[in-house]
C-alpha cells in the first residue's frame, strides 16, 4: 500500500467514529496523546467537552452513545485519569452503554526508569468490561473498526484503548469500514415452543428490560402486548416501552414484592429483553413457566425458562404476535395492578416536603418535554414511579452498577443530545457531592438541565437499614448543605425549597427557564421506609 493510502492513527480514528455517528467526546485530558486525539477529533467534526471528572465522562460517553445510537467516546490520561474513570467503566459495562474511553500508556522505553504514575493500566480495567480482555483493544484499526462496526447492537458493551504518544500519532493503512455484524435469526424449534408456550396460555403476563429500550423495539412490543391483552411490568431501565398511560401498563418490576400481586396471578410469564443485571438481591419467586424473549443469553441467571428465544427482538415478536388471540385478563384487573403500584409509590413523610409529592409536582411544570435522569437512592422510588414516560430512554438511570453519581452526568449527556428538549435530573445530595464539579460542565456548557436535589442530609437507603438493625449512627447523616449558593457560585440560576408552599413557583420559573438550573430541595424522609418495603417487601 502506498503512503498516500496512509494516514495517523488519531486521524484514521477520528474519521471512523464521525461517519459511525459520534457527535462529542467527554474527557479530562492529559499532556500527551489526548491532546493530539482533542486536535484530530474537533478537526473531524467531533465536538469535545472537558469535564472535571474521568468517571463523569465515561457516563457521559456512555448516554450519549445510547441516545445517538452511535459510540460514545471518553479520553483521559494516564495513570491518576485512568484510575478515576474506573467507576464510569463499570457502570459503561452493568448498564450494557456503548462508551469506548481512550487513556494514554507510557512507551515501552519509558517503562525501563519510570515509576511515577506507573502500575498495570490494563490489569486494572479489564475486570471491568463487559467481554474482560476481549474489550481492550490493541492500537490498531482492525480491532477497533470490529468493536465500532459492533455499534449498539445487543449487548452493547464498553471498550478501552490504551496507545502511547507514539502508537496513536503513528502512520496505518487505511481499511475500509467495517460492516456490521448480520444477526443470528432465531431458530425454528425456538420459536415452536415459544409459540406453545403461548398458546396454552390464558393469563400471560409480560416483563419488559432494558433490552427492549431502543427505537426498533417500541412498535413491535406495543403490538405484541396489547393483542396479547396482558398486563406489563418494565424494568427502571425499561420504563416508557410500554408508556405510563397504556392500558397495558401494570408499574414497576425489580424482582421485588410489589409486583407479586400481578405475576402471582399468571399462568405464564413473558420476559422481553429482561437483563438479568437489572434486578435486586433476592431469588426468583414464581411458578409459573417463563419465556424469556432476549438478544443475548446472561450467565448466571435467577431462573431457568421454560423456553427461550434469541436474537433481535423487534423481530421476534413480529414473528410471535401473528398468533395472539388475546387472554383472560379484564381491562379493569390491569389497571387495579398498576393502581396498587401507585399507591404503593405515594407513601407521605411527616408533613414535610415527601419525595412523591415533589415528582408529581415536577411532572406537571415540566409536562412531556425533558427527558429525566435519576440517581441511586431513596428518591429514586418516585422518581421512576410518578415521571410520566411516553416513549423508551425518556427516564435514565444506573440500574445495572446502581451508582450514585450518575444522573448529573447522564443529565448533561442528554441535554446536550436534545438541546431543545433538555433534560431534568434527579439526585440526592449524597450523590450529587460525588459529581459536584460537572456543575462546572453544566455551566460551561451552558446545557439545558434543571438538577433537583433531593436535599435530606443522610444516606437513606441506608440509614434505614441501620435503624432496622439497630445500630448506632455512623456518619450516615450530616449538616444539609446549601447547593442553591453553590450552584450560583457556578452561574445557575437557583432555587432553595424549604417548605411546600415554595414548591410550585420555583418549579414554574424552572421549567420556564433554560440553561443550568438547580432546585434545592429540603426533602422529609418519613415516607422512604414504606416505599422501600412496598416494593422489596423489606428494607
């Protein structure tokens, strides 16, 4: 191959992910090869955000891949940069997102004096994909074109690259593209017992995962579940497949309790690209037979179906769906379901400012416009129950690592994706103080977010597991801070709530508003324990 059909590795790199549909990259970036990977990036069109944290970046990387349907891309340098994006990687790998984060190695002759910075990049990160070895990459195109081409395709999955100053600015040959893998069609004897399954069902009942949450899906499932006539529970990470005002719709599934009373009552249970990675700590407590509908086949399991059907799941249930005849389940049995989720959800404090309360309040200022984010914690219960979602990833959340720390970034992520639409994140002030420089990004950004800080000065979730214990108090609860000043101090606009009556003027002055806003909620957690016993049975 002649020079002329070379080009840098950076470059190559570059041009690759803008025609696969990167539009930004998120980073914090080094003296070394990031900058040079900065250069080639903004010279091929791709937007770059610093950050003010490594893991923040990764989960940016992350959502922004998954809203565009395309790879998302972090950057960071080595050693301390590569260390702090660790738990980024690991949410990119348990919340199934498509992040290929790009830290700087030292040279091989460097490796012969250095210890400054030092230890094995690679053995650190490599527990933490998806596929463990198979995703880090070598600095070569093949490798990298293969895990591009693979895009979103089920399960997406993270990546690391780790080049030195020298092997990403060094010359390639210039390949052409990759094209995407073709899917593995179903088979026959699958689908057949699927469709027995079926057919000696009379009261079927659908669980639908974060599997089902992309736009190919949504039409094939909706169609599926209403000739189905049964009722369906979403994953957090599922919610808005079937939309909250479905007459299918019946709440919430987490592998809890408050769903028992609707799949208790079916004689078939229909998991539809149920990730197993999305639920809770307890074992799987039903009878009835299970048919698990998936894009790819998770080991370990909670259960062993009694018939299983691999491959693209838009296409599976078309297949399905020509057969349905409907079920014995009553409209009105349904909607009871969800009701009794709701309920279930509503639980008040002590006269104070309750979580549920300020959710359905922010659902109706907002209305239908900006996607939602939420954190781990205690808030997280309202925020998923009464957000209303019409469509799928209109609410993002970690629910596969379920790390704190993750709605600010995913919030700026989709802000940016959409900035019309912008988007509201949820968070408690735990997790909040663990990103609490992305307001800086925010700022910087001038992103269309509004960041309601559920504001209780305590660990919740599990302070409420320490009094059930009985133990003393550890340092689980602290002095509320003033985030309204603090955010100021960033440029928001802001809002401190200490009493209902505050509640729906800043709210209305929120949604009205664009750019960085943040409301500063002093949240009563009376209400938390009730709400965590009706979904997990106990705390």
């Amino acid at each position: 191959m002649m020079a002329s059909d070379q080009q840098r590795f950076v470059d190559w790199l570059a041009a690759r992910l803008s025609r696969a549909g990167t539009a930004r990259a998120f980073g914090v970036p080094g003296g070394g090869g990031s900058l040079d990977l900065v250069a080639a990036l903004r010279q091929h069109g791709i937007d770059t955000l610093v950050t003010a944290r490594e893991d923040a970046a990764v989960i940016m990387a992350g959502v922004s891949g998954l809203l565009a349907q395309a790879p998302g891309l972090a950057f960071t340098t080595k050693g301390p940069g590569l260390a702090s994006a660790s738990n980024g990687l690991a949410a990119a790998a348990l919340d199934r997102l498509p992040a290929l984060l790009i830290a700087e190695a030292f040279d091989d002759d460097e490796l012969g004096y250095l210890s400054h910075q030092v230890y094995d990049q690679a053995a650190l990160v490599a527990p933490l994909l998806g596929a463990g070895d198979a995703d880090l990459l070598p600095a070569e195109t093949a490798a990298l074109d293969a895990w591009i081409a693979q895009g979103v395709l089920m399960p997406c999955r993270p990546a690391v690259l780790l080049p030195s100053s020298a092997a990403i600015v060094r010359l390639v040959d210039v390949p052409a593209d990759a094209l995407p893998p073709e899917p593995t069609p179903p088979s026959a004897r699958t689908l057949e017992t699927a469709q027995s399954l079926l057919a000696s069902s009379r009261r079927p009942a659908v669980v639908v995962g974060l599997e089902a949450a992309r736009p190919e899906v949504s039409g094939p499932l909706r169609d599926f579940v209403a000739r189905l006539g049964a009722p369906a529970l979403s994953t957090y990470m599922a919610k808005g497949c079937i939309a909250d005002t479905a007459p299918g719709f019946a709440g919430i599934f987490t592998g809890g309790a408050i769903e028992q009373a609707c799949l208790r009552q079916a004689d078939l249970i229909i998991l539809v690209g149920l990730d197993p990675v999305e639920m809770i700590r307890k074992p799987w407590s039903y009878e009835a037979p299970v048919l698990d509908l998936c894009a790819a086949v998770h080991d370990p399991h909670y259960l062993v179906p009694q018939g299983r059907v691999v491959g693209p799941l838009a296409g599976i249930l078309g297949l399905l769906a020509g057969d349905l005849d409907g079920s014995d389940w009553q409209a009105a049995e349904i909607a009871g379901h969800r009701q009794y989720f709701l309920d279930g959800m509503a639980a008040g404090g002590d006269g104070g400012l309750s979580s549920a309360a300020i959710v359905k309040a922010a659902a109706a200022a907002f209305g239908a416009g900006p996607r939602l984010t939420v954190d781990a914690g205690a808030h997280m219960f309202s925020a998923c129950a009464f957000w209303p979602c019409a469509e799928p990833l209109d609410l993002l959340i970690s629910n596969g690592l379920a790390s704190m720390g993750f709605a600010l970034p995913a919030g700026l992520a989709a802000a940016l994706h959409e900035p019309a639409r912008g988007a509201v994140v949820m968070t408690g002030d735990g997790g909040l103080l663990m990103c609490l420089g992305e307001l800086k990004t925010a700022a910087e950004a001038n992103a269309n977010v509004c960041v309601m800080v559920f504001n209780d000065g305590r660990l919740s979730l599990i302070d409420i597991k320490r009094q059930e214990r009985q133990f003393p108090d550890i340092g689980m609860s602290w002095r509320q801070p003033d985030f309204a000043a603090v955010a100021r101090g960033f440029g928001f606009e802001a809002w401190r709530i200490d009493d209902a009556g505050e509640l729906a003027p800043a709210l209305a002055a929120a949604a009205a508003g664009r750019g960085p806003r943040l409301i500063d909620l002093r949240v009563d957690p009376g209400g938390y324990n009730d709400q965590i016993k009706a979904l997990r049975g106990s705390a």
